[in-house]
C-alpha cells in the first residue's frame, strides 16, 4: 500500500554532498523521524541513510538481498524489514521474490529519477481521487462575501499521502476521520483523534460548513474544548495547506471602534486627526461625525460602519494600523469550494515534486563523479 508524509523542504545548499542531498530525500519523505537534538554525524551514519547512501542510490540497477543487507548494515532482520518496508510504502523501491531465499530490494524503474516520476505519478493520482470526499462533503452555502483577506504566512507543507482501503468492520474510525488521518490532518500519531467523533473531526466538519473565517474563541466555545489544544489542531490543519488563517475582515467595524473610543479617550481628537490616520484617509464630513459622536461618549459599532462603508477594505485596515488596533484572526478552508483547496494542495505538492526532481539529478551527478 502506498503510504508516504512528504515535508516542503528547501533545496539543499550544497549541490554536491552526496549526504546532504541523501539526508534531503529523507526528510522530504519523512523516512526517520526525528527525536531530540541533532547528532554530531547529522544522520549520515543512520541505517537508512547508509542502506539508500551505499546501495540503493550507489547501483540503482543491482538488486539487493535483504539478509545481506542486515549483515551489511548490522541489524537485526525485524530492523532492516521495518527500514525496507517505510521504503517499499512510499513507493521508492520494489522488491522481487524470484529465486530462492530473502526478498531481494532493488530501485524502481532502475534509477533514481525513473523511481522519483513513479512516486509522482502515485502522489498526484492519490491525491486527486481522495479529495473526492472533500466534494461530497462540502456544506458551505456562500462562502464568498465580496472581499478576499490576506492569507497570513503559509507554514511548510507537510501532508500524508495514502492509498484508499476500505474501513474494518470493528474500527473506531469514520470515513471522514480515516481520511483526515492519512492526509495528516490528525498528526503523526492519531491515536484517540482517529475516532469517528473526535474533537479534530468534529472541529474539522465544523469549517467544512461554516462561512465565516473561525476564531479560537468561538471554536473554544462550540465545541466546549480549551483553545490552546483548538489551537494545536488547526496548526496541524495549516500544515497540510488545506485551511488557511486569515485576518477575520467580518470583525472589522468592530475593531475600528475599539481603537477610535481607546484612542480617544487616551490621546484626544488632535492626534485622532493627525496621527491616527482621520484626515488621512476620511473626508470632512466622515470625521465631523465620528469625532462629534466621539465627544458625548455616544459611538456605536453601527456607526462607524455606516461612516467608512464608502471606503476601500484596504483603507479600513490602514486606518486601524494607524490607530494601533489590530485585527483578529481566523481559520477557514483553503479555497470557496472543494475543487479551490485541491488546487491549492495540488499547486504545493507538485512544487515538492519538482524539488524532487532536481536533487534526482544532482544526486545522480555527484554518483557519477
């Protein structure tokens, strides 16, 4: 069964160091997972590391025993299987049963950049038709509201890519949780989080159907969860490049009125005026209303948004930069439809892809020399 988590990763710094490139490829494919501080040999003398290193990227097109391979490396036959077997899931390398003995490993298609356009093939295929569930399950009803916020800085990919297998007749799983955990959704080791009804699927489900970009705050308090662990899990979903955190542009009148009445009542109209950004961006009219409001301790959230409902979202937000308010922030799906957020993760796997590419042929390069 394919099974593989692909990390984003930058290109290597160096185009020549055979260990940097091998180490890149490990990691981008999540191979070993990383425990505690870095060790003085950076993961070169690791078992994985050596067995691509030596053997399979050394003599792409030898096949080699796997008995030999534990004497080689010097581990116990279960290590070596479980080493092999990471590697056979993620669609690297294959093995043959022909003749007698062990199992024999060998790269696919007889080379590394032939084994990297068969991983790619797998990866987009998979990917293209598990997020047909997302379709089915799409409930949001209008979901464009006119005004596109800026999506905060995208944390680096890092996404499961499994193939389909139907659920056991005994498991704790849904469809939806089952398919949240092979996409990553879920973190490395689900656990209880894999269960039908848990916190993550429910969370999940809810921005599945909601409109609104999602605060911690009204996450916390619809799923009666504590916002730090709703924070640590729609992290996990930022990771997969599926949902997105974006400033909450819904809430804006709201906190351009919390900043002019602090600003006010703590600086007085003269700097509202002059360095809070009024005659700036609003007109004569504009500030005489506010201000004028401002004084008898009248303001109200209904209007400032009839007063600035004529200026451009972008000016709305420079005038509460000005005013030192800020904006608050919200979750939402990586797109206005299902077919958006397969695009997106599309988009960003395939540049994954890509880096592959070009650190096969490097790699094949510095072989070679």
């Amino acid at each position: 069964m394919f099974s593989v988590r692909l990390t984003e990763i930058p290109l290597p710094t160096s185009e020549r160091e055979i260990d940097n490139l091998v180490g890149w490829f490990i990691d981008t494919l999540s191979l070993v997972r990383k425990r505690g501080e870095a060790t003085a040999d950076q993961g070169t003398a690791g078992p994985v590391h050596r067995l691509l290193r030596d053997y399979l990227f050394a003599q792409p097109e030898v096949s080699w025993d796997a008995q030999m391979l534990a004497d080689e490396l010097a581990l116990t036959p279960a290590s070596l299987n479980h080493h092999l077997t990471r590697l056979v899931e993620a669609g690297i390398i294959g093995f043959s049963n022909e003749g007698k003995g062990w199992r024999r490993y060998f790269l696919r298609g007889g080379s590394l950049g032939n084994a990297i356009e068969f991983f790619s093939l797998q990866s987009e295929t998979i990917v293209k038709q598990r997020m047909a569930l997302l379709d089915s399950l799409w409930n949001r009803e209008n979901p464009n509201l006119g005004t596109e916020p800026v999506v905060s800085e995208k944390p680096p990919l890092c996404i499961g890519i499994v193939d389909h297998r139907p659920l056991l007749p005994e498991s704790e799983e849904s469809v939806l949780s089952q398919w949240m955990g092979d996409f990553g959704l879920l973190g490395e080791r689900p656990g209880k989080e894999a269960h039908a009804e848990s916190i993550s699927v429910q969370l999940f489900q809810l921005l599945l159907k909601r409109d609104l970009p999602l605060s911690l705050d009204e996450a916390s308090e619809l799923l009666d969860e504590q916002k730090p662990r709703i924070g640590r899990i729609l992290e996990r979903f930022r990771n997969t490049g599926m949902v997105q955190r974006v400033p909450r542009i819904d809430r804006l009148n709201v906190a351009l009125w919390s900043a002019m009445t602090a600003q006010y009542q703590r600086r007085g109209e003269d700097w509202m005026l002059k360095k809070g950004g009024f005659q700036r961006i609003l007109n004569s009219k504009q500030q005489s209303s506010l201000l004028s409001t401002l004084k008898k301790g009248k303001l109200k959230v209904d209007d400032v948004e009839k007063s600035v409902k004529t200026i451009s979202i972008d000016d709305q937000m420079l005038l509460l930069n000005l005013l030192g308010g800020r904006l608050p922030l919200g979750h939402r799906m990586a797109g206005y439809t299902a077919e958006e957020v397969h695009r997106e993760i599309a988009v960003r796997i395939d540049r994954t892809l890509r880096r592959m590419r070009r650190v096969a042929q490097l790699l094949e390069q510095a072989m070679v020399s």
